[in-house]
C-alpha cells in the first residue's frame, strides 16, 4: 500500500492551493483519512481528519479556509486550502489507516508536498 500526496506549490498570501493525495494497492478499506503538515522550527500538527463516515476536524489555525474531502471510489483524499498566510508555509502529509486485503490494519503516510506562502 502506498500513499502519493500532489498539489503543493508556491503561492502568494490569500491565495489558494488544492492537495490530492491517492492510495493504491491492496487495500480492503479506508478508515481515517487526514492530513498534517511541518514548519520549519516547528512539531508536526494535524491539519484536518476525515473519519469514514464521519464529521471532519481541523485545527483552529486552519478553520474556515481549509477543506478536508474524500473521493472513497478511487481512495483519495483533499485539501482544499484558502485564504492562505504565510504561516501555513509547511510540508503537507497525507495519512491514512488502512485494512489491507489481509485484513491488517496500518498507519501510512504520503511523501509530503511543500506549500510555500509568499508575502
């Protein structure tokens, strides 16, 4: 199973950037799909959860200008990042649980995409 996250990209203040991220192989399900990301000097954070079937979180840094959304039929997961600032420069992380086709479940990750905010 593998994760590939895309999108990241260099973007001026207030503008907007989309990040896809897939997952391919031998899946049998998806649980929670999210997203984190990584400051320069700063911890990993959680940017955004989407639980199948259930409601999304975000971090407050991120509410109201970022979307988390899924496309369960091709095992992908979103976001949609808006009104973007300067701190929000970070490199983003898809994650998912995944059941496999062995019925194991395990934590991936994506590779990472750099946004870059410019001011």
């Amino acid at each position: 199973v593998q994760l590939q996250a895309s999108g990241g990209g260099l973007v001026q203040v207030g503008g907007s950037l989309k990040l896809s991220c897939a997952a391919s192989g031998n899946i049998f399900s998806i649980s929670v799909m999210s997203w984190y990301r990584l400051g320069s000097g700063k911890q990993r954070e959680l940017v955004a959860s989407s639980p199948s079937g259930g409601s999304a979180v975000y971090v407050d840094a991120v509410k109201g200008r970022f979307t988390i959304s899924r496309d369960n039929a091709v095992n992908a997961v979103y976001l949609e990042m808006s009104s973007l600032k300067p701190e929000d420069t970070a490199v983003y992380y898809c994650n998912a649980w995944i059941q496999d086709t062995d019925y194991e479940f395990n934590d991936y990750w994506g590779q990472g995409t750099l946004v870059t905010v410019s001011s």
